[in-house]
C-alpha cells in the first residue's frame, strides 16, 4: 500500500483520550491530530518519538491530520489501524499470502450473524474463508504481540471464527504486525490471558493463525515476510 500523497513528520507531544494525539512541527508550532487506534499503544507512544501523519482533504472533519506512524528509535511502527485491512486485502490480492492463494472473490466488512461481523471473505475455492486481522504494533524481546490492552471484541471474534470452521468453513485470524524489529508473534498472555487462552483453544477448533510482518515506511507499508507462531511459553 502505498501512500497516495507524500507523509509530512513531527514530534509526538502526548496521546491523550485514546484518539486525539498532540504533535509538535519543525517550525515549532503545534497541531492536534486523530488517532485512529483503540488500543493502548504501548510502547510505541512515548512522548518526544518522531511521528508521521497525512491530512483529509474532508472539509467536515474536526482534525483533518491523522497519525499514521511511531518511530521507536529502530524502526517505524505503524498505528493506524484503519488502514490494516486495506494492507491485507491487498497483499492477498496480489498473491503475496501463500496460504490464501486460492479464491475467486474477496468481499470486506461481511456480517455473519445478529450479532457478528469479519473482516474479510474469500470466495471460491474449495471452502468459504473468513478471515479476522488484527494490527500488532507491540513487540517485547524479539516477538510481536497482541493485544496491546484487553480485548473482549478479539475474543469475541475468535469465537466466531471457531463457530464457522464448525459449519464447514475455513477460518482464520490475520496479525498484521507493523514494525521490523521481531521474528516471531506470539499472544500478549500478561496483558489478557482470556484471548491468549482463546486463541490456543480456537486454533485447537480448526482456526487457522497467521502472522505476517509489514515493513512501514513513510512512503508505504509493504508485507514482507510470514513469521512464526508461538502460542505458549
């Protein structure tokens, strides 16, 4: 995916009521932003980090810039999470996903109950896909991990999933993770045991768990590479 127009950078002042964050210019002037990410952001929204953001040309938006990514030092950390299923969807489009080659279609945002909707649905093929991705934008000794705060819609997810795979379908959960420095996912067990527990227990059902890493750039964000799975220990 690449940005339609060029990133412009600042420096992170504060992220403050989940989705507002303060930036501060070269100039030295400042800005409000939005910040499209419902989770904690943790470690990779420390004051003083060097940011980038794009702007809406939407003339009804409150804050028209949006942040779009966190440099730790090492490396850029994409956390924008609306972006992540474009990101996806477009690698496997383009045949980058070996494991989700084989489809005639794909349909986004694809309600499969009352009370459920995935992210994404592969048709054609032997079997329906239904896939659920998730943005991973934290890391600790080498391994990406999610969730970065306690999340009772991703359990909720899994459990769809596992209830398809049930009915016949194939199912599976997609961990985007934005940033370069990690070589394997893994579930973040200390932040919300229950997910890291359904996860285990869905991949148990037939749930299929891929993880996938994205090198982010202010230019683009490009998958690049499968990484390994580690559920325990």
């Amino acid at each position: 995916m690449h940005f339609s127009r060029p990133l412009k950078q600042g420096t992170l002042i504060k992220r403050y009521k989940r989705f507002l964050a303060d930036i501060k210019l070269p100039d030295s002037s400042r800005i409000t932003v939005h910040c499209p990410n419902s989770g904690s952001m943790l470690a990779c929204s420390e004051p003083g980090s060097l940011v980038c953001y794009s702007r809406s040309d939407n003339p009804k938006r409150k804050y028209p810039h949006t942040l779009e990514m966190v440099h730790n030092g090492k490396t850029w950390i994409g956390v924008n999470t609306s972006r992540t299923n474009r990101i996806v969807a477009e690698a496997i489009e383009n045949k980058q996903i070996k494991e989700l080659n084989h489809f005639e279609s794909i349909r986004r945002e694809v309600k499969t109950s009352a009370e459920s909707r995935l992210d994404l649905l592969l048709e054609g093929g032997e079997k329906q896909t239904y896939i659920e991705v998730k943005n991973c934008s934290l890391a600790e000794n080498g391994w990406a991990l999610f969730p970065d705060a306690v999340t009772a819609r991703g359990t909720k997810h899994l459990r769809e999933l596992a209830r398809l795979v049930n009915l016949g379908h194939r199912g599976v959960i997609f961990f985007l993770v934005q940033r370069l420095d990690c070589n394997g996912f893994s579930p973040a067990a200390a932040i919300d045991s229950v997910y890291a527990d359904t996860l285990v227990e869905a991949q148990l059902k037939g749930v299929e768990i891929l993880a996938y890493q994205a090198e982010v750039t202010p230019v683009s964000i490009e998958i690049v590479r499968s990484l390994p799975v580690r559920l325990e220990g």
